[in-house]
C-alpha cells in the first residue's frame, strides 16, 4: 500500500521553537489555520510510495546527501502567495543556494507524480483568508535568523495526528562523487 511522504529541510531547533510561537501568536489573532500544528519546515517536494518503493528512495537520499555541501541560510523576510499560505523567505543569496539543492533531489528521486517546491519557503500558515493573511502581515513585519543547513529530512504522513512525522535524516558530508575509474583492456 502506498503512503504519503515529504522530503523537507529542517532549520535549527531554535528557529522550530520560533516558528511554533509565530504560530501560537498567529493562532491568538484569527483562530486555527492550516499548518498550525506543523513543525517549522522547507518543503523540498512530496510523493506516494509503497515500503519497497520507500527503501530504494532512502537509498538514493543517502548516495546524493553524502555528496552534498552544507550551506548557510539567511531568513530575512515574509511572504504569501495567492492561495493564502504566509511564510518567512530566505534571501536571495540563501535562497541561489538551496534551489540547486532542492533541484537536484527532486531529479534524483524516481518517483512519479511528485509534488516539486522550486520556491524554499519555510510556512507559518496555509490558506488564509485575505483578511487574516493582512492581519498576518501586520503581525510579523521583520524577522533576521540563520542556520546552517547540513541535512534533509524524510517524513511519512502520520494518519492518526494527521502531520509529517520524521523517519530518516541524511547528513550532507561534502564528499565528492566517486569518478567512473574506465579501465583499458590492453
């Protein structure tokens, strides 16, 4: 049987705790949201797969974090979108470097029907009607906080909290892909 999964970056512990108080204050302001209860995260996309399917992905996750780089983000700014999401937006330095990131798990990953982020945005709500998301933004006007970002996170939907839950993290240890060593015959 097939679950839901998601692949996200996690930020340091202290801005998880920031971000669930931004979501308390919010909450205090217009009541309950979508994502209200999840952990502060960048999605990087989401998919379905079975537990065979799910084994062969971890596997691939590890191969292509083991080469990846640890970068340094920049969170300096909020967002929205049209569909009512209000969301902290890393700069545009931040933001250069974890695009590739993003990009090159989601090409390594041979899922189907994946749902892909090409826009690293770490939500503080979904679905806002105009008038909350305006009092939102006049809630959270600045905000300047960094981590180091060194690894991704697996999560499986969790049916009875209906939320993310994290099963797998996979390091980022900078070490270069392995070279196709071609050997002569003669």
């Amino acid at each position: 049987m097939e679950k839901d999964y998601s692949v996200a970056i996690y930020p340091s512990e202290a801005i998880i705790s920031l971000v669930k108080s931004m979501k308390e204050q919010l909450a205090k302001e217009v009541g309950w949201f979508h994502s209200k209860n999840s952990v502060g995260h960048i999605t990087i996309c989401e998919f379905k797969a079975t537990d065979t399917e799910i084994e062969i992905i971890k596997n691939q996750l590890d191969r292509l974090c083991d080469t990846l780089q640890p970068v340094e983000v920049t969170l300096n700014g909020f967002g929205s979108y049209p569909n009512g999401a209000f969301f902290i937006s890393p700069n545009a330095v931040s933001k250069n470097s974890l695009k590739p990131i993003m990009k090159r798990i989601q090409e390594s990953l041979r899922v189907r029907n994946m749902k892909k982020n090409d826009d690293p945005h770490l939500s503080i709500a979904r679905r806002l009607t105009p008038e909350n998301l305006e009092r939102a933004k006049a809630l959270f006007t600045t905000i300047d906080v960094d981590f180091l970002c060194d690894s991704i996170v697996l999560r499986k939907f969790d049916e009875n909290i209906k939320q993310f839950v994290v099963i797998d993290t996979f390091k980022f240890n900078n070490n270069p892909q392995p070279e196709l060593i071609q050997g002569t015959l003669f």
